[in-house]
C-alpha cells in the first residue's frame, strides 16, 4: 500500500461515515436569542477506538427550522464562541469543532485514538505536509473525516433544513475535499485556501516553476491538495483568496477555481494586499452566497470578471469585460497592478486609472508600469449593486516595448494625494475573529484629518507598504528616508523592515522613534544605520528590503513618503 496513489475517488469510495455519534450535551447558555451548546459525540472508527469530537454548536433561540453552517477554523486554532455566536445572529443553526486536538491548558479539544495520534496538530509531524505511505495516512484525511461527521450531526438536528460549510485557512482545505466527497452539502465557501500546499516557495512565475516530483509528492498532489478535488465538487462553491497570502501562492488560486466542476455555480474574489484573511467586501460576499443557497433568497452572485493586458493606442493597457453578468448592475470596478515581483505574498498592488469606458468592448485601465519593468501582473475587482464582489484571474504580460505610459523612477513613496492606495494593515495579531475576519465593518486602513487641513494615513493595525521593493521606487544606496508623522497624543513609532538575504532567510529590522505630540507634522528622517535587528546588528542598506512597516501604540498618521 506504501506506494499506492489515491484519488478523491478511490481514497473515499469506502468511507463509513453512518456509525452512531453518541452525542452528549456538555452544558448549554443561552443569551442574545442565541442558544450555545458544548458538545461530544464519536467520529470515524480507528481500529476498536473511534474519534471523540469536542465542537460548539450555536442557534438562533426562537427558531423552530432554520439552515445550518459547518465552520472550520485553521489548524492551530479552535472553535471560537464569538464566530459562532456571529453566524446564529444571523439565523443560522452553527457547529464549528476542534480538530487540531490535544492542547495544553484546555480538556474541550477532539480526542483522537492512539493509533491515529498525528491527527493531533501538535504531533502532526510529516503527516501533515507529506503523504509517505498513502493519503489515508494524512492529518488531512483524519480532519476530512472529523467534517464528514460533522456534517452527520448537523443533519441529525430537527431544526436544520440544509447545511453550507466555511472553512477558514486550513479549514478551507478541508472543506474543499468535503465538498468533493459529500453529498449533503447546499454550498460550501474557503476562505484564503485552494491547494497547492507542495509549491511552498515555488512561484508560478518565478524562474524555476517546477517542482521536484517523486512516488511521495504525487501521492500528495493526488489524494491531499485542494486542487485534486475540485473537478470533483457537489455544490456551489465560493472562493474567497487573499493576494499577499504566504500560505496560497495567488497566482495559482485562481487555477483551482478553474477546475472547479463546471456543472456547478462557483464564484471568486480576491482581497487585495491581504494575507491570510479578508475584509468586510470579502465577508458580505460569503454572507450574501450563504443567503441564496441555504436561505433560498434572491440574490445576484456573479462570475468572475474577465481581464486582458493589451496595447491600446501606443499605450499598455487592461481590458475588463463585464458582459457575461448580465444578472447584476454593476457599481464600480477597479484594476490593480504590481510588477515584476514573482513572489506574490510581496507584491505592490496599485490602483489603476481608468482611460475609458467602451461600454461593448469593455473598459479600459492604464497600466502606468515602469520602464524597465520585465512582467506586469494585473487583476480586476468588480462590485454589483447587489453587494457582491467578484474579481478576474491574475493576468500576466511580458512588455515588449516602450510603451506611451511606462514611467521613471520615482522617489515619492507614498502622498495623501494616493489616498489609502497601496497601503495596506500589519499587525493584525490578536485583531480578527478566527484569525481571518475583521471584528468590526469600519474600513481597516483611513484618512485622518491633521494640522493645517492635511490629511494622513492611519490604520488601528499597523501600516504595511509593499512599494518599497518595486524597482521603480527602490532607493539608490545610501538614501535617506523621510516622512511626515503627526500624533495628538506622545506616541512610541515603530518603523521596521523586512530583508530576505541572499541564502533566503528574514529578518525584520526596527527603528524606534518618539514622538512628542501635539497639533502640529512632524518630519523625521531615518536611515540604514537606523534600523537593528534582534541581535542590536544595523541594516546594511535600505534598499534590500521587500517591505515597511509603521505601528504606534497611540493614534497617528503619515504623509510624504520620499527618498533623500
């Protein structure tokens, strides 16, 4: 068996997911119109032991019948009273496990039995990034088969009328073989999850794309990632990704989309410069598709938009066509743009100008790239006046020419004339519900207003710009970094770099300025020699780094970014 390549097909044809859960109710709240209960009831059998499943299940208090949500939280994380309580707010019945298993400080975690122990995250080991005898001997299929129950005790409950799964991270790999391998499900949604796992560090796009097969990697790709199971796929499926995500490589998430069975209704949105989670757009979508396929109501999900990087009178340019929604009336639509960066987890990703709208022919974006700039990547994010957001695949294009609108360097960083543009949250430890939404529906990144009717940028999180690694505003050696920073209130800033060295290994650089306060911009200027790691070494130049970072325990805001 050693050797043997499971499919989706053969790795779950004899599955017994029909073996009585026991269940057994561990205590029960209720408040808010939501009802919460602590609950344990038995999963697959391993041997002559069967799994003990520990899980939240929440509803709303008044419902008699009402449609039901399996979530799946990551692999280090467990279920979260404050989600779950979250999604029965909004008339939904919702059960959200422990599968990562064994956790110090807590017995409310999923027992597995000794013989399958490595579905213990915590003792995961390489089963979790390697198939080394088959699939079936994956954490992946352990935690693939904990859902497959899951789902039993959704169905096993008088008030659930149908059942959708969201699977968060890890989760949403998991949901992406429950949705190939179930048959019970109305829709499913993944959130920043789409397969791929064995590419870790291996860009489509970057000079060697390859990766290194062997007996082990194709038992892998074949019965574990993401992408193997979504030809297989039962229901309508929502696809959430983020483009910064150092867990899924965005330029391949739209690849598993596109293998999605094409029978079934799918839809796909990109939150830009994110990692790892989504924004309140990407949320309002996963609510609105759980509506029309769990609550039966109207509401417009359209496709993917289509986006072509072409000349245009001398000048490069994106085409996006919106036609193919014919459904919806669309609201607005955005193209962004990055450069040359294979890795997408650092890329730049601006706004464009729209040059006209052609109404048949589509519209079209100005794509100002730098001169020297050897690959432009583009996407386009489209809103419907139902609510819903959905974005195109990530274009690529190798100039090859000169065009009209390729630009010089620039040693302007960053104006209040941009915006929010390109800047993205930093720190969002300890700041999102389940580690991937954001607690709250204001904008994560905003303009204050300062001294002298000047604007700045600000975000509770911590700033993030990526632009720092473009080769178009890249500073020449021995520049100087200069700013403006305004506080009301004395405030400690932490500026702070990270630097991939030439063997591949990070490290994060610091500069700690203090600020005094009061009505009035204060400019600083900082340099290589600033910025210290851990071990008290300087930063050798500024310039190697692939992105910034700005964060302060007190409200502040910056304005002109610009090289000396």
């Amino acid at each position: 068996m050693a050797n043997k390549i499971l499919t989706p097909v053969t790795l779950w044809s004899d599955f017994n997911d029909a073996l009585p859960l026991q269940a057994t109710l561990l205590g029960e709240t209720a408040e808010d119109g939501v009802t919460l209960s602590r609950v344990r009831f038995l999963g697959r059998a391993a041997g002559e032991e069967r799994v003990s499943v520990f899980a939240l299940y929440a509803h709303p208090s008044s419902e008699k019948a009402c449609p039901a949500v399996l979530i799946l939280p990551d692999h280090m994380l467990t279920a979260d009273e404050t989600l779950v309580k979250m999604f029965a707010k909004k008339g939904y019945a919702v059960l959200m496990p422990d599968y990562r298993g064994v956790h110090d400080g807590t017995d409310e975690h999923t027992v597995y039995p000794q013989s399958i122990a490595y579905a213990n995250d915590s003792l995961a080991g390489r089963h979790f990034a390697f198939a080394d005898e088959t699939a079936r001997e994956t954490c992946w299929y352990e935690w693939a088969a904990l859902a497959r129950y899951c789902v039993r005790f959704l169905r096993e409950q008088a008030q659930v009328t149908k059942i959708g799964a969201v699977g968060l991270k890890a989760g949403g790999e998991i949901v992406w073989q429950l949705a190939a391998t179930s048959g019970e499900l109305s829709c499913a949604v993944t959130v920043c999850a789409g397969g791929w796992r064995a590419y870790r560090g291996i860009f489509k796009y970057g000079e060697n794309s390859e990766l290194k097969m062997d007996d082990e990697r194709y038992r892998f790709l074949a019965g574990v990632e993401s992408q193997a199971y979504a030809p297989y796929v039962k229901c309508p499926m929502l696809m959430l990704s983020a483009t910064n995500d150092g867990n899924l490589d965005a330029d391949r998430a739209f690849d598993t989309y596109a293998r999605i069975n094409p029978e079934m209704p799918k839809s796909f949105y990109f939150a830009a410069r994110y990692d790892g989670h989504i924004g309140n757009t990407g949320l309002s979508d996963l609510f609105l598709f759980l509506e029309k396929y769990l609550k039966d109501r109207d509401r417009f999900i359209p496709e993917p938009v289509s986006l072509t990087i072409e000349e245009d009178e001398g000048e490069l340019v994106a085409r996006v066509n919106t036609e193919h929604n014919t459904g919806g009336k669309l609201d607005y639509c955005d193209v962004f743009m990055a450069e040359d960066d294979p890795d997408a987890t650092t890329r730049d990703w601006t706004i464009c100008p729209l040059k006209r709208d052609d109404k048949k022919e589509g519209m079209v974006f100005l794509l100002n790239a730098y001169k020297n700039a050897t690959r432009v990547f583009a996407f386009a994010k489209a809103k419907y006046k139902s609510g819903f957001a959905v974005s195109s695949k990530i274009a690529v294009k190798r100039p090859e020419k000169q065009y009209a609108n390729m630009t010089d360097k620039s040693r302007i960083l960053y104006s209040s004339e941009n915006g929010r543009d390109s800047f993205t949250v930093d720190n969002t430890g300890g700041k999102l519900l389940a580690d991937c939404f954001l607690k709250n529906s204001d904008p994560p990144v905003v303009m204050l207003n300062g001294p002298h009717g000047i604007r700045g940028i600000y975000s509770a999180y911590g700033l993030k710009l990526f632009r720092i690694g473009d080769a178009k505003y890249r500073p020449n050696e021995g520049a100087l970094l200069k700013f403006d920073l305004y506080c009301k209130e004395a405030c400690t800033l932490r500026v702070a770099l990270l630097v991939t060295d030439e063997n591949g290994k990070k490290d994060k650089y610091v500069c700690t300025l203090h600020a005094g306060g009061g009505e009035c911009w204060s400019d600083y200027v900082i340099g290589a020699k600033d910025f210290k790691n851990e071990i008290n070494k300087p930063l050798g130049q500024i310039g190697a780094a692939q992105y910034i970072t700005f964060g302060a325990d007190n409200e502040f805001a910056l304005n002109n970014l610009i090289w000396l």
